[in-house]
C-alpha cells in the first residue's frame, strides 16, 4: 500500500514488509516519512508555532461568547446566593 501512496497505514501493518537490503523498500519509507511530516507542519497543528498566523473571527467570538457566557453565570450565582442568605 505504500507503493501506492497509503502513507498513514505505516503503523498499522502487522507484518514488517520492507526489506533492509532493498534499496526500493528504504526510498519507499522516506517517501512516506516525508509525506506524514510535510502534512503535519503544514497543517492547522503547527498555527501557533508559526509567525504572521490570524486566528479566524469566528474563533475569536466563540471566546467572546464563552467569556461572556462565564461571567453571566457568575453573576447569576451571586445574586442568587445573595438573595438565599437574605431570606433566612
């Protein structure tokens, strides 16, 4: 399968199938390697670890909301615990 470019099923054959003299086998698994590394620095995983990256907007009013969501409750909580000892 990594013949034909399966590069994630590396880890998920049971039986080693490459051949440490064949030189074909080695170029193979590089190949592969390569493949699985370039994917994932180049991925959405590597974002904060990489200059000039914009957090999309709708990221940054999902934590607006949740904050706002937070501090609602929160006050909330008080006013309710307020009331309760009150009326003892």
């Amino acid at each position: 399968m990594s013949y034909a470019g399966g590069d994630l099923n590396l880890s998920t054959i049971p039986e080693s199938w490459c051949d440490a003299s064949d030189l074909s086998d080695a170029i193979v698994l590089q190949q592969c390697a390569k493949n699985i590394i370039y994917t994932f620095v180049n991925s959405n995983a590597m974002a904060g670890e990489i200059d000039h990256y914009n957090t999309a907007t709708w990221v940054i009013l999902l934590y607006v909301a949740d904050a706002l969501v937070a501090v609602g409750i929160a006050v909330w909580g008080f006013f309710a615990v307020r009331k309760a000892l009150k009326s003892e």
